[in-house]
C-alpha cells in the first residue's frame, strides 16, 4: 500500500510523515525548519512536509479528530521567504459533497517564545506551560469540528515569534489558509472553499489585518468574513500607553519585543536605549508563554526603562513603525464583525470606535459592531462568542451579511437570542472532545 501524500504544488507529491515519538517544542523539533534553500524556491502557500499529530485538551486528554501539521512557505513583514506551520483539524469520515467548509482560527498567543505557538500547544505530550492558548485552541476546535468544518490553527508569528507584528501575521494566514486547500485530506474545494476567520485580542493582529489586506495578497480565496473581538491594534500607541505601569503592564514589553522582531528602528530602541533593568525584563519576558508573561512584573512602567529624556513612542522612527502596525490602511473588502466590551480594561474600546467609524464613510462596506456594556476584556471573550459564532456560522452556511454598517449596544450579548444555548452546545463539545468523543462525525453534509 503506498504511503500517503500531500500536495505540495501543482504536480508534486510529498509524503504525510507519522506522529512523532515524542512532542519536542519547536525550538527542539526539525520539522520546523527545512533548508533555506527549499523555501526560497517554494511559492506563497505551498507545502514544504507534512505530518500527522495527535491533538490533546491540555496536553493530556487526545481529541478524537482527524490531524495533521503543514510547513509551509510565506513572507516576512519585508518580503522575506519564510516557513511556518498550520495544525488542520477535521471531523472524521468522509467529506460532506461539495467539500467542507474552513475556520481558519487565530489563537491570542501574546508571546515570544516558539513553544508557546498553537502547532506545539494543541499537541498531546507538550509541555502544559500555555493553558490559556490551549484552552482556547479547544474551544475553536470544538466549535468549529463539532460543525462538520475543518479548522486550521496557524502559527501566525513565524519562526521567530513576532508578537505584535500585523504584516508577517496576516500572510502567514492567508498562506496557511492556500496551504490548507490544497491539502487532499483537509476535504475542501480549493480556492473556492468558502473559509471564515475568527480571533479574539491578540489574535486580531493578523484576523484583523486580513479584513483590510486579503483582496491585495489573496484575492483568489473565498473569504466569506472575519470575526475580530477585543480589537488589539486599532490604536496601537494609546494599548501600549493604557498598559505601562497598569495592572496588564506585562503585555507592553512583549509587544514591543515582538514587533522588534520585525521592524529593526524598534529592535535598536530595545537594545540601545533601554536601561538595565528593562533589559532584564525584557530578557525574563521572551521565554514567557501567555499566562506568566502577562502576569510577570505587573504595574511596571516600561515606557520609562527607555533613557534619552525622550517618549520613546515618538522618536520619529518608532512613531512609523507604530503606525504602520496599527489598522485603518484600507477599508475590508469582505464582511467583518466586530466586538469590542466598552469598558475594556485592557484594550480601549475608543479605539475600536474610530476604526468602525472611519470604515463606515464608506458605503459598500458591511460591517457588524457589537459594543458590550455589560462585560470587560476577559469576560468579552465568553459573552460574545454565541454571537460571534452565530455571525460565523450564517457566513458559512451561505446567508448574506447585513449591507452597510450595524452598530449596537447592547447591556449584555448573553441576552441574545439562543446565546446561553449556544454556549452551552460549545462547552457540551468541548467537554465531549476532552473525553475523547468524536465530534462533528456526520455534521456539515
């Protein structure tokens, strides 16, 4: 019997590897990276190896889904051939006709460090340092697999864990999103699978960058909306002034870390201007996952390690740099729905405001804005998901999105119609997936 292959490009083959024996992080794992050579001459999307996994609610309990990793080629925030991986979950036995449909789902990963990527996170025998990203990583795949979908989880930062950095981010998922359809066993109608993305904070960098950028590097996809809740980067300079010295300060050092990683004007500014002790922090917070990165050093005045007697976020080359990753460049192209809790402690709503206004001016956008009175950043997460994958699931199935702009304020999602039901069917399958239940067998067709 011959061994099972993938589609790398038009007219090429490569081999499906099996598991691994042991789950090593990324930083340890050579799948991760293939010879520079091998990529350069790769195009956007394609696939470079490929493997199965077996996926576990953290870390422990495996889920009983179809699995698989793809490494495939894209491009740094400069051009630059990079590789990445994509985790592909999908239900079990055969695709619905027609093909299934894609969730392509953009985890808050919020960290520097590769082990804390989703493609290591969801997979059983991993180091369960990432909780946070693995819980959340579940509830995508339960949400989206118990629908007869295939959910795609990238690992949207690269090979160097560019926190922050919207550009490299957004094309790392698009050309996930190419590498997935044009994976035989993803079950999916190529470029014209009707695909969706959904990401909440830290995972609208690159879910949120796609709404505004998608028609200019991917316009062959059928992107049928994007979900974007707790918009992180749509003021990026007043996030990071909110935050120093705050109960979330620890989020601002590895921003800036991460969009170093990618822009050298603030990667100079790290390294040359930064005191001491701030690059102590600095140095603690790179090899920080999500939940102890976040919660190291809280109400720590970051902006004030930068020495000069100068606002560090407006030494003229980093204010580029900042405005370059914050959103608003172009109006989406695609429906969006966005949510945002009005009194966001982490990220202020303001922010989120002007951005829908300013798509708004333009008529043929179609643009859905909650603004939650009755929720904050961590609470939002959970209030809004009824509605969001509602939103998600009507694109999916076909239903047109409302035309022009609908903005609401609601004292509370939860009061929605059918949202305590849906919550309940999603922590139903999430439960059902960590006891190791099939899930989303028979659904979709």
């Amino acid at each position: 019997m011959a061994a099972p292959t993938a589609t790398a490009a038009p007219g090429s083959e490569i081999p499906i590897e099996p598991t691994a024996a042991v789950t090593l992080p990324p930083e340890l794992d050579p799948f991760f990276t293939p010879p520079a050579g091998i990529v350069a001459d790769a195009e956007p999307g394609q696939v470079l190896r490929a493997r199965t996994i077996t996926p576990a609610a953290l870390s422990v309990a495996p889920i009983n889904v179809e699995a698989w990793q793809l490494l495939y080629r894209t491009q740094d925030t400069h051009g630059n051939a990079i590789a990445t991986v994509t985790t592909v979950l999908r239900p079990r036995g055969d695709a619905p006709p027609g093909g299934r449909k894609l969730l392509s789902y953009q985890i808050q990963e919020d960290s520097t460090a590769q082990y804390c990527a989703p493609s290591y996170v969801i997979q059983h025998g991993s180091i369960p340092a990432d909780f946070v990203n693995s819980g959340e990583a579940l509830t995508a795949i339960s949400a989206g697999v118990s629908q007869g979908w295939t959910v795609a989880l990238p690992d949207y930062q690269g090979p160097n864990s560019a926190y922050g950095a919207p550009v490299i981010a957004g094309r790392a998922t698009l050309d996930g999103i190419r590498a997935v359809e044009s994976f035989e066993p993803a079950q999916l109608n190529g470029a014209q699978t009707p695909t969706a993305l959904w990401g909440y904070s830290g995972g609208t960098i690159p879910t949120s960058w796609v709404a505004e950028n998608a028609h200019l590097y991917a316009p062959e996809l059928n992107i049928v909306g994007t979900a974007s809740g707790g918009v992180a980067l749509a003021d990026g300079e007043e996030t990071l002034r909110h935050n120093t010295g705050g109960v979330w300060a620890g989020l601002v050092s590895p921003t800036l870390i991460g969009i170093g990683r990618e822009y050298p004007e603030v990667q100079r500014l790290l390294d040359a201007r930064t005191d001491d002790f701030g690059r102590v922090v600095n140095t603690v917070k790179s090899a920080l996952c999500h939940p102890q990165g976040t919660n190291v050093f809280p109400g720590y005045d970051y902006l004030a390690t930068y020495i000069g007697g100068e606002d560090p976020l407006q030494i003229p080359e980093v204010k580029a740099v900042i405005a370059e990753v914050t959103l608003g460049h172009h109006d989406p192209t695609m429906p969006v729905f966005i949510y945002h809790a009005q009194y966001d402690e982490i990220i202020p709503s303001a922010g989120t405001d002007r951005l829908v206004d300013q798509y708004c001016r333009n008529d043929d956008v179609q643009v859905t804005y909650v603004r939650e009175l009755l929720a904050e950043h961590i609470s939002g997460f959970i209030s809004s998901l009824p509605t969001a994958f509602t939103w998600i699931q009507q694109r999916l199935n076909g239903v047109p999105a409302p035309e022009g702009c609908d903005i609401t304020s609601p004292t509370s999602t939860l009061t929605t119609d059918g949202a305590l039901q849906t919550i309940g069917d999603v922590l139903g399958d999430i439960a059902g997936a960590a006891a190791g239940r099939a899930i989303g067998v028979g659904a979709g067709s």
